[in-house]
C-alpha cells in the first residue's frame, strides 16, 4: 500500500467531523490530542505513539499561530501552523491534522467527541480542556507519560545560548 501524502491528512473542521463519524459508525475508536507542536521533538513523537495506541484513529490539532503567541509569546511560534500541521501530518501514527483558533480546543472537542482525549502527563487531569464534553459521552480521557527533557521551550532556551568554547576549540 502506497503511503499516504501528509498534506492529505490535514482537514478543516467539516470535513474532519465527517471523518471522524464515518470512523465512529464503523467501530473505530478515534483518539484526540492537541497542542502547539512547535519544533517537533522527541517528547512530541513518544506523547503521539502512546495517545494512537489508545485506538484506532489519531487526530491531532494544533493551536493557530495567533493562539501560539497568545500562549508562548512573541516571539512564537518558530514555525507557521500550516508547516506545524504538515510535519505532524507526515508522522505515521497521525491520521488527521486540524488547527484551531482559539486558546483551547473545547469547541473542536465538542464538535468531534472523540473516544479518548490524551494530553501530556504534565496536564492535571481536572485542567484538561473538553474533559466533560468526553466522559459524558462515555469515553476517556489519558494522561500521557511525560518524556523527561524533551519540552520545546528548554529546547529554545538552550540552543539561544551562546556557546562556550573549551580548550579543545581554540586555536592558536
């Protein structure tokens, strides 16, 4: 089977609703998770593998450029939602990529409802958002495993540093 292209995975919210219920009809289980995805890392890629494990589709939304920076700051994002999406996209355990606008993606969760709302383990699982909207349709929501050392902002602090030279780089 020829693999799928990644821009074909990315879909607008009708679209995406429709999937998902084709999906749901036909006794898949569709599994949600979200956030800014900013410099795909390792952490990122673990967080994805474990949150499609929990069933048989995997969505992922990403917050718009203008949430990420409502969020991270100004000088975020590194890079555009529409690349964000199209990295994401690209991994294989991702089905589907979707963007949302606002801080929180409670209006896409209630729109989709999906099966299973995963979010990272450094969530509390009272502050994740769509929480209700899923369990009172029966389904569950799952704290990741946290990957130690993998958060994008250490990332960004850490390659903004100058650098020091040793011994070993100088020359004379």
């Amino acid at each position: 089977m020829k693999p799928r292209v990644a821009r074909s995975k990315i879909l607008s919210r009708d679209p995406l609703v429709r999937a998902v219920r084709r999906a749901q009809r036909g006794g898949e289980r569709v599994v949600f998770t979200n956030g800014c995805f900013d410099l795909l890392h390792l952490g990122h890629v673990r967080s994805l593998e474990q949150a499609r494990a929990l069933g048989d589709r995997l969505i992922v939304a990403l917050n718009g450029d203008a949430s990420v920076r409502r969020l991270k700051g100004p000088e975020r994002p590194l890079v555009t939602a529409r690349q964000r999406m199209e990295v994401v996209a690209g991994l294989e355990c991702v089905d589907w990529v979707t963007a949302f606008h606002a801080d929180t993606p409670l209006a896409l969760v209630r729109a989709l409802v999906p099966d299973v709302l995963a979010k990272g383990g450094d969530w509390a699982l009272d502050e994740i958002v769509g929480r209700d909207v899923v369990e009172d349709a029966g389904g569950r929501v799952v704290r990741l495993r946290e990957i130690p050392g993998s958060r994008t902002t250490s990332l960004i602090e850490r390659a903004s540093r100058p650098k020091r030279r040793g011994r070993a780089g100088r020359r004379k």
